[in-house]
C-alpha cells in the first residue's frame, strides 16, 4: 500500500483530511521540534481510534511537512 492510500483509508475512516490533522496536530501542539511519536500517536489512538499503522503514517505525515526530530 502507498502512503497516499494510508492517507485516504485514514480520511475515509475519520472524515478528517491530511491538511486538517496537521491544523489539528499544531493547535494540540504536536509540530514542534522534539515531539516524540508517541504522544502523536497516543493522541490519534485515542481521539480518532487509529491502529498503530495509520497513526504513523500521520506521524510521518506531520514530520515530513514540521520537520520534526525524535
């Protein structure tokens, strides 16, 4: 699978597209510098009942767009 198909499975599932998790994830203050994985993960098992799988696939999303480090 392609990751532009993870990220339509994740937007049919949730109704919430690429461009507004990362809005949602920098309001929540998850584009910053030095934000781990796991607690953008947690975040998206929680609010959104994503598997681990499609929670990464947001995580690399906003790393890819914030620059983020581990």
């Amino acid at each position: 699978m392609t990751f532009a198909a993870y990220l339509s499975n994740i937007e049919k599932q949730t109704g919430v597209s690429p461009d507004e998790f990362i809005r949602l994830a920098t309001e929540k203050g998850f584009t910053t510098s030095g934000t781990k994985a796991t607690a953008i993960t947690d975040w998206l098992k929680a609010d959104y009942k994503l598997g681990h799988g499609h929670a990464m696939a947001i995580y690399k999303l906003l790393k890819e767009q914030d620059g983020l480090t581990n």
